[in-house]
C-alpha cells in the first residue's frame, strides 16, 4: 500500500499560458495549483508554457498551496519534451500530473527516469481513457511514487459516446476510487465545467465525497471554497471520531481491534477506519 499520498481537497487548474494568473491562484485557498501544459495550451504555445511551468513548479515555497504540473500524455512528442525538461530542471519540490495513462507501465516508466535523474518530484497519474479505466487497479499500484489518481470524465464520456453526466460516467468514478482504494492513494474528481453554478458543484462535489473521492478538480477560483467546504470534515465529524475512537481505546485497548458499544450501537474495526479517515481528511489526532 502506498503512504505517499497527498492530503488535497482542491486542485485549481491554470493554464501554463497565462503566468500572470498563477500568484492569483495559489492566493486562492486551494490546496494545490496545476499549471495545465495539456488541454489549456495550443501546440504553437506549447513550449513557451513549458518554460513558464518550469518556472511555477521551482518557485519558492511559502505559498500555502502544493505546485503542481500537468505535461502532456507521454505518448506524445509533446509529453516526451515536457517530462525530459523537467528531469533536466530538476525541480526539489513538486507534482507532476500525466494524463490520458493507460498501463502501469507507462507508470513505472516515468517513476524510472524520474528516480535514475535523482528526483523526489511526486507523480500523480490521471485516468480518462477505456483503456485506463480497465487497468485502473494496476495503474494506481504500480509505483510508490504514485501519490494520487485524477479521474477525467470529458475524455472518458467522449470515448463513450455519452454526455459527461454522473450516471454516464459513474462506472468510470468507481472503477477510479476502487483502484485508488487498493492501492491506498487519494482520488481527485473531474471539475464541475459550469464555473457560474456553484450550487451544482457543491452538490457534485457531495455525490463524489459519497462514492470515496478525497479531492475536486476546479477550474476557476471561485470554486475552490466550495470544494474545499464540502471534503471538509465538520467539527461535529472530528468530535464523533474522536469519541469513536476513544471509546474502542478504552474498551480493547487499541484503536484497532475489538468491538465497544456506543451510544446504543455497535462499534466494530470498519466504522473506526472510517472515522480514521475523517481524522486525517481533517488533519488532526485522535486526541
């Protein structure tokens, strides 16, 4: 199981063309800022924007927010230019993000280069093709560098044939969260396309909570509080949690093992997992 995954709730993209929107974004209060070198940018601009992102993933730290990268499939002459400059640049902090990965080799591959040039940079695979939903559960397993797994639902209801609904792609989301489950790695949902229907993306935001999803894609910074609120554990969750957990403490001796009667039900290991989670969802102890 991997250990190495990020604590996101947000992940607000830019595009790696326009550099004077990137101090905005990571004022933002999201938890990490992508600069998007992939769908967001031409292929005329795309090494202009190379350079511009190479610039954000090694600038200072001190931002509140984590700097994140995402190049072109590596399938791609494009992809290939990206992931060789960032070896080259060797950045000390950061994520890269690769779309469109289909196989866990391609993972292995990219964790290869990385590790053979020194780099500690994190790689975050995103899945969004038939193909990637297949291998999902291998892909999310392949490398301890892999820190998370994006679900990318436009690609995935294009293959399809299908509108870009929740019903639609609801086989693709879960398939992603089983997979990221398996390997103990977050999954970061789609965004919500409509940036002037903040409603429909809490409500979005919710349903992907429901299924298992840790983290939202947003693609404007007015989404990001409400993406943030909603993977957001309140305070009466971290309180329940931590009585939950107490309570097994106390009555077994460990937090992981036994079963305690609270509040007139039974409280055995799965409820304590997943109070656990909302703990670290919440970034706080047990007590």
């Amino acid at each position: 199981m991997n250990t190495n995954g990020i604590g996101w709730r947000s992940l607000l993209f830019v595009p790696g063309t326009r550099p004077d929107r990137f101090g905005k974004a990571a004022a933002s209060g999201a938890d990490a800022v992508c600069v998007d070198l992939e769908d967001a940018v031409p292929p005329s601009r795309k090494e202009e924007a190379r350079g511009e992102a190479l610039g954000f993933l090694a600038g200072p730290d001190g931002t509140g927010c984590d700097r994140v990268v995402r190049i072109n499939g590596v399938r791609t002459e494009p992809g290939l230019r990206d992931l060789l400059a960032v070896i080259e640049a060797r950045p000390e902090q950061g994520t890269i993000a690769v779309p469109k990965i289909e196989s866990a080799e391609e993972v292995c591959w990219i964790d290869q280069l990385l590790t053979a040039a020194g780099s500690g940079l994190r790689v975050v695979a995103q899945i969004e093709t038939l193909r990637g939903v297949e291998n999902a559960t291998a892909i999310a397993g392949a490398s301890p560098r892999l820190s998370g797994i994006m679900f990318g639902g436009l690609d995935l209801a294009a293959e399809l044939g299908a509108p870009a609904s929740w019903e639609a792609l609801l086989h693709g989301r879960s398939r992603v969260i089983h997979a990221a489950a398996l390997a103990g790695v977050p999954a970061i949902d789609m965004p919500f396309v409509d940036v002037g229907d903040p409603d429909g993306c809490g409500r979005e935001a919710r349903r992907a909570l429901g299924l298992g999803f840790s983290a939202k894609m947003v693609i404007h910074p007015t989404q990001v509080d409400v993406v943030n609120t909603v993977f957001s554990p309140t305070r009466e969750e971290i309180d329940q949690a931590r009585r939950v957990i107490a309570a097994l403490e106390e009555a077994s001796g460990t937090a992981t093992g036994g079963v305690v009667l609270l509040d007139g039900r039974m409280v055995e290991r799965p409820v304590v997992l997943a109070m656990q989670r909302i703990l670290a969802r919440a970034g706080v102890r047990a007590s």
